[in-house]
C-alpha cells in the first residue's frame, strides 16, 4: 500500500512547497492558496481512499469521506486542520472500517497534515447537541471528498436540510450566543494590538458566522464588494502568519505587523507599507466584517442585538409628530419614499435619526443603514451648515448615548459629511503598545467615559467616577465639551507639527462653519490646544504652588478648568481600559482643586500654609496628649508640603515610628491595598536609601507610581512609596507580603542585599519590547525655585528606577518628590532633586546627565 500512496503524497508535498513559494513572491493571493491547499488535499485524500478500497472490498460502498468545516469551504489555510468526517451506514460498517480509516489518518500525518477527524453513523448527524453545536454548523460546509456518492448525498440532499427545518430556530440562537460569547472573551472590541484575526471581533470567524446566519435563515446578504474584500485581506494575513510561524497561529503580534506591513500582505499593490498604515487597512477591513455580522444579528427574529439596548428601549416611541422615521421595536425605521420624497435624502431626517440613537440608544435598521448610506450623495448637497446645523449637532453630542449614534454616523460615511476633517483619523493606529485603541475609537470612547459619568456603577472608579459627574453637572457648556473631544485628535492625521496646534487648526475650521460666536470658539478652540496640559502638569508635583501657578496660567478661567479636567479623566481612561486608575484620579481631582483655588484667589498662599501648619500640629498634638514639645522637635524642618500631604494620623504614625529608632534603626510601615499598597520608612538619613527601596520594589516585580522623601531638621527621614502589585502577588500570597518588608529591611541596612536582588530580578527572562524607546534625559531649572526638575524617559525594564535613584545618590543629590509614570514600553519619570536644601548647581548638570545615561544604558544592556 505504501507503494501505492507515496506518489500522491509526494505530489501534496510539492504543491504545498509550491504555494509557498508563490505565495512568498506575492504571485499568488491569501483566497487563492487556501483554495489551492483544499483541491491539493481532495486530491490527496482521493488517492488515499481509492488505494485502500483496492485491498479493503468493504470500503467500496456505506462509507463516505467528506470535508466539512473550513476544509468544507475550500478554505484550507497553510497550517490549518484538515476537518474530515467519515460517515457510515451503520454500527456494523462503523467497526469494520475503523482500521482502515485509522491507517488513512496516520498517511496524512506522515504527509504533514494535521488531521481532525470524525466518524458517524448517518443516523446520528440527524441528531442536534445544543452543547456541540459546532459539529451541526460543521455540516452546513460538507462536500463529498470520496467514497460512497449516495451515501454522501444523503447526508447532504436529506439529512442535513431536514435537521434545519426542524432545529433551524434553536440553532440560530445558539449560533448568536456563541458569537457574543466569543465577542465577551475579547472585551467585545476589534480595537486589539495584538488581534487574533480568526477569532476577535471583526475576524475570520465572524466572516464565517455571516455565512452560516444566511444559510440557516435563508437570506442571502446582497453582495458587498468591502465585504469579499475584508475577508481577503484576512485570509492573505492569516496565510502569512501560518508560513512564518510554521504552525496554526493567529495572533497578529507587533513584530509580526512590521514583517507583514513591509511585505505589503494583502494590500492589492503588494507595496510595502509602514506598519501603522497597515494596521490601519486592518482596522478598516474588521471593521466591515464586524458591521455585517451585526446588521445579520440584528434581522433575526427577537435576537438580543451585539450592540447593548437598554431596557426599557421596546416602549419607546419617537413622537407621533415626527415625519420621516419611527422607532419600532427597538430599531429607528426610516419611512419609505412617498412621491418625489424620500425621508432617506432629507437632512432633517437624517440628524433626527442619529439624535434618537443617541437619546435612546437604539441602532437603526438594516434597511436603514443602507439606505442612508446610500443618499450621502444627495444629502452631501442638501446639507445646511452654520447655527441650525450647531443645534441638531450639539443634540447628538449631548445625548446619553452620543457615543454609539457618532460610531454609526462614521460607519455610515455621514459624520465624515458633516465633518471632513474627521476623515483623516478614520482608523488611524498609534503604535506605542499604550494606545488600545484607533484615534477614532479612542475618540468615542472618550465621549463616552463623559456621559458614562452619570452612571458610576460599582468598583474602585465609582466614587471618582460620582466626583467628577458633579463638576459636569455644574458645567456651563457641556456640548462645547463634547465638540471639542470630537475634534480633539484630528490633528493626528496629519504629519506635520505637533498634534494638538494641528488639532486646533482644523477645529477652526468646523467652528467657523457652525458659525460659534468667539467665546464658544475660544472655549472649543483652547481647550483642543491645551488638552494636553493637564495631563503634564500630573507629572510634576501637584502641591508644588508653582506647578499650580504654572498650570493656571494656561487655562485663566473656571470653566476652562472644569472642561479640561472632565476632558483629562476622559481622555486618560480611553487610552486603554487600565489606564485610569484610582490613583490617577485622586491627583487630578486634587489638581483640579488647587488650581480652582488658585483660580478663585480666596485664599493666600503664605496664610494657608502657616494656618495649615497650625491646624495640622494642633490635631497632630492632641492625638498624643502630652507630648507636644517632643512632637513639635519631631516636625522641625520639615517642608510645608509633608504638612499638606499627610494626615494627622499618618504623621503620629511617623513620630511614633521615630521613637522607636533607639531600638531599630529601620522603622517600617507597610499598608497593603488590592489597588495600591504603601510603604514609609523613617529612619536616620544615610545615603541611597531611596535607591534600595526602589530596587527592592522592583526585585518584587512591584509597580511603583509615585514617591517621595522628606527630611527634619534632625536628620530624621520619612520616605515613602505608593505601587501597585501588576501580578498580584501579595493579594494571593499575603504571606509574602511580612517578607517583603523584611526584604526591604535588610536592603537599608545592607545596600549589597538590594544590590543582589535587583541582579537577580535583570536575569529572569524579560518581554521582549513592543516599541524602542529612546533615551531621554532633560533638566527643567525654571518650573520649580526650590528643586531642580528632572525628566527621564526611557525604556520601561526592571531595575530603571535603581539606576536612575543610585546615580542621582551617587552625585549627593536628594530625591524630594519623584512622581512614575508608565505608558506602555516608555517609562516616563520626574524627579524634585536638591543639595542641602537647595537646587543643583547649572554647571554640574551635564555631567549628571551623562552618568544618568550611562547607567539607563548599562541597566538595558
């Protein structure tokens, strides 16, 4: 037999080095190899069968090869399973063939072929398993490959189409609840870096679910040209990622994008591109896929959409008064042309559909979709701009669900209409492994984290979340706000200057257009231009009064604050869903209410500190009754800022830390939290000690986001650090978390223990980076009188903080305040740095920042 098989495993062999090799010198396309690999493979499993039913008389009739799955559609991928299923007559012929079929699967192997195969008796394909609903759907592909042709038939002409009939309901229900359970396991978004192509939202499954939907409801989508072409470039990247990887992957890594972008796959010209662009064409192509298996979704018969419909949507109604359109079970109907009058081609129409969306959250319909899209021409040329068209605009942005009505005004081409300026950042990806979403998405998001404000749920975010719903309450110009978040990125899709002077550029434009009087374009206009502002100031010290004066100085007005500060929330928690964390919002609110004092001028700077500095003692004091000189002896010569940043009971915790010193020299607080732990020391000074601390922290793994270090008159230092545990260690070991400290401990004491662990922690294996950050080391001798302002950023890898503090130790300067930033790959990291309390001297800064460099380099290396 093996005489009779190797020619025609030999010939599978060599087309598939073929393909390769075709497929590698871009003359051949994805769809094309894919089909190509399924007619190798029948040809393959044809002359496999024909050899066997040549020594095997029972193989020659009750036993069919068939293909099914995507082997079933001729879209077999380089490293994809071969799907085959054996269908038997009976038990009997089910017994007898079991050797054979099994010599079989082992000659495919032997072939290269990963095989999946099964056996079934014809009787039990009648048969539906709501648990396994993937074998029925695997039958909705099946083609004979060989062996008995009636047989086959029967499964194919009879069996399968009598068990739709009968479970066709039941299984199109279960086919949607697969989909939003896949859609839930990738947080019901297509915006990844790192996309599984086959299995995200947008992905080559959900292609595939489009097609099942059609079959199982009879409804054949009319034919979308985007729509082959989505699922093209799919395919052609799915190949691409089977050839380099040499096996069934579907994870489209960074490293993995810049090799595709740079071979131009799938894109018609075969011209290389750069890898943000690609992704782009990618985000583009998902996104047709994801529109048309939600439009699918969303015909069938009481289906829960893809999209969240709130509760009470059924009951709501668009006023009897309203010509054009209703809402009819959840769905906004356009009504149909009348005459020369098509409701579809009005404008007024038009922008009342999307206000609805966004009042009611409801989509509109499939035929609706389409038939808004396709009067964009005429609409194009009957769109009034100036105040009328400001004031349906500012209803849709105003609406609780504004979000969702502006992603389907973009889908539809309509908000690209009324704002062609958008069109720029349709897509567009910051590939900085921070970024979790498009400009554009992030931009929705965005506006959506404004109206999500209103309803702060439950978790560590919901009292922020109440906080900062209570300044949008009071904000005069809410749909200002709105705007200017719409507009607030455009700039991104141009290459030259900065983003936000570019942003602005073209947001005068629009504001032009819906002719706002000068105080709303100035309004609209400053805050796109400064919206970045904040979000720096957070990486000072924020109880600094000079990062307060400096901050206010560019926003001058009240509301100005309010709306940069509900944008700074927004904007920090649509990069990616973690990026906001309590901590975060616990410093721009503290932010915010500086700079609104500030603002207000109620109070003066020198009275609040002495009038602070009393209080604080006074309650410090009367919480250790009878020791007020020992407490006053302890406060002496610590900066106000210690005073405005501690409570009283944190400072008693400190003095009565210090008291113990005669017996420790290294006294340790630990106050651990599942979202942010701390740790104070209080000990005498000695040198390096914040560098140890650091170095012990990130020997843990720990996250450190911000620190700080104070010192008295006596020579008495508090230092503390505030970090967050990525890995969760000390929530599921608390164990470990007494060692930690002991670990902290005997570094103090001993720099050559935090030494040996942060070595250790540089030879565990490291990820390797997303994105190369280089090096930046600036000296900032003007936003502080009383430090020297220092800014690295770098690489973020194990042990850059114990660099950075052990140089900054070794050149005898204090660390006053460092506040840790993290974004993605890029270690963003400020330090307040002082000599015997003052600022360094100018002439020694170029040196320092030498060695900062040097060490950031060799800690890398």
């Amino acid at each position: 037999m093996a005489d009779d098989t190797a020619a025609p495993r030999q010939q599978y062999l060599h087309s598939m080095a073929t393909l390769r090799g075709q497929f590698s010198a871009r003359a051949t396309t994805g769809v094309a190899l894919v089909h190509a690999r399924a007619a190798a493979a029948d040809a393959l499993v044809r002359a496999l069968w024909q050899a066997a039913e040549a020594t095997e008389e029972r193989l020659q009739s009750g036993i069919a090869v068939l293909a099914v799955g995507g082997y079933g559609r001729q879209e077999l991928f380089p490293a994809s399973d071969l799907d085959l299923l054996f269908i038997v007559e009976d038990a009997a012929k089910e017994k007898s063939a079991k050797d054979p079929i099994k010599r079989i699967n082992q000659q495919l192997w032997d072939s290269e072929i990963r095989v999946a195969a099964t056996t079934r008796v014809l009787s039990e394909c009648e048969k539906y398993d709501s648990d396994n609903a993937e074998f029925t759907l695997s039958l909705l592909d099946a083609r004979q490959v060989a062996g008995d042709v009636a047989l086959s038939r029967k499964l194919t002409d009879e069996c399968v189409p009598k068990l739709l009939d009968r479970e066709r309901k039941g299984l199109i229900q279960r086919v949607a609840e697969l989909t939003r359970e896949r859609h839930a396991r990738y947080g019901n978004t297509l915006f990844h870096l790192e996309p599984n192509i086959k299995e995200c939202p947008g992905g080559l499954r959900d292609a595939h679910v489009c097609g099942w939907l059609a079959r199982l409801t009879k409804d054949e989508p009319s034919p979308m040209t985007e729509f082959r072409e989505a699922f093209d470039f799919l395919a052609a990247v799915r190949c691409f990622l089977h050839l380099r990887n040499g096996r069934d992957s579907n994870a489209l890594d960074w490293k993995t994008q810049d090799a595709a972008a740079a071979d131009g796959i799938g894109v018609p010209s075969g011209l290389p591109r750069d890898a943000a662009h690609w992704m782009q064409l990618y985000f583009r192509h998902a996104r047709v896929i994801a529109r048309r298996l939600e439009q699918q979704i969303d015909a069938l018969p009481k289906q829960k959409s893809l999209l969240k419909i709130s509760r009470d949507l059924l009951k709501r109604s668009v006023p009897p008064e309203t010509p054009g359109m209703r809402l009819e079970r959840g769905r906004i109907m356009v009504d149909d042309a009348s005459g020369t009058y098509d409701p579809a081609c009005d404008p007024e129409v038009m922008l009342l559909a999307f206000q609805t969306i966004a009042e009611t959250g409801a989509p509109l319909s499939n035929v609706a979709e389409v038939r808004l899209e396709e009067a964009v021409p005429v609409l194009s040329s009957q769109l009034e701009e100036g105040t009328a068209l400001w004031h349906k605009l500012r209803l849709i942005l105003l609406g609780r669900y504004a979000g969702q009505a502006l992603r389907s005004m973009h889908a539809l081409g309509i908000l690209e209409l009324l704002i062609p300026e958008f069109h720029g950042i349709d897509a567009l990806v910051i590939r900085d492994a921070y970024h979790r979403y498009t400009v554009d998405e992030h931009t929705f998001v965005l506006i959506d984290t404004l109206h999500g404000l209103f309803t702060p749920g439950e978790g560590p975010m919901a009292e922020w979340k109440r906080r900062f719903a209570a300044i949008l309450r009071d904000l005069q110009h809410a749909d200002l706000l709105y705007l200017a978040s719409l507009l607030h990125d455009t700039g991104k899709g141009r290459s030259t200057g900065e983003h936000t002077t570019e942003s602005a550029r073209l947001a005068k434009s629009v504001v032009a257009r819906l002719e706002l009087d000068d105080y709303e374009a100035g309004l609209v206009l400053g805050l796109i231009q400064n919206h970045l502002e904040m979000s720096a100031a957070l990486r000072r010290d924020i109880f600094d009064a000079e990062t307060i004066r400096g901050f206010a100085a560019k926003i001058q007005t009240p509301e100005e604050l309010r709306m940069i500060t509900l944008f700074t929330f927004a904007d920090i928690h649509a990069v990616h869903p973690d990026a906001l964390t309590p901590w975060k919002a616990e410093n721009l609110w503290r932010l915010y209410i500086a700079t609104s004092n500030h603002l207000d001028r109620n109070i003066d700077e020198e009275r609040v500190d002495l009038r602070v500095s009393s209080e604080l003692v006074l309650r410090v004091a009367q919480l250790l009754q009878g020791e007020s000189r020992d407490v006053m002896h302890f406060l002496e010569g610590f900066p106000q800022r210690y005073l405005r940043t501690r409570s009283p009971e944190q400072i008693r915790t400190h003095y009565l830390m210090s008291k113990k010193l005669s017996i420790d020299a290294v006294q340790l607080d630990f106050v651990w939290r599942a979202d942010r732990s701390e740790i104070t020391l209080v000990t005498p000074d000695r040198q390096l000690l914040f560098a140890r601390i650091a170095g012990v922290l990130a020997a843990w793994g720990m996250n450190i986001i911000t620190a700080d270090a104070f010192s008295n008159a006596h020579g008495i230092v508090v230092d503390s650090f505030r970090f967050t545990d990525s890995f969760k260690t000390l929530e599921m070991n608390p164990s470990e978390r007494e060692r930690l400290v002991q670990n902290l401990h005997d570094a103090i004491a001993d720099p050559a223990v935090a030494e040996k662990m942060i070595a250790n922690r540089k030879r565990s294996r490291r990820r390797a980076p997303l994105v190369d950050v280089q090096t930046s080391v600036e000296f900032d001798t003007e936003s502080s009188s009383h430090s020297t302002v220092l800014q690295v950023v770098a690489q973020d890898l194990p042990g850059l903080l114990y660099a950075i503090s052990t140089t900054i130790g070794e050149a005898r300067a204090n660390i006053e305040v460092a506040v840790i930033d993290t974004e993605g790959d890029t270690a963003i990291d400020v330090f307040y740095l002082t000599r015997d309390g003052d600022v360094l001297e100018s002439a020694e800064l170029p040196e320092l920042q030498a060695k900062l460099v040097t060490a950031i380099a060799t800690n890398a290396g």
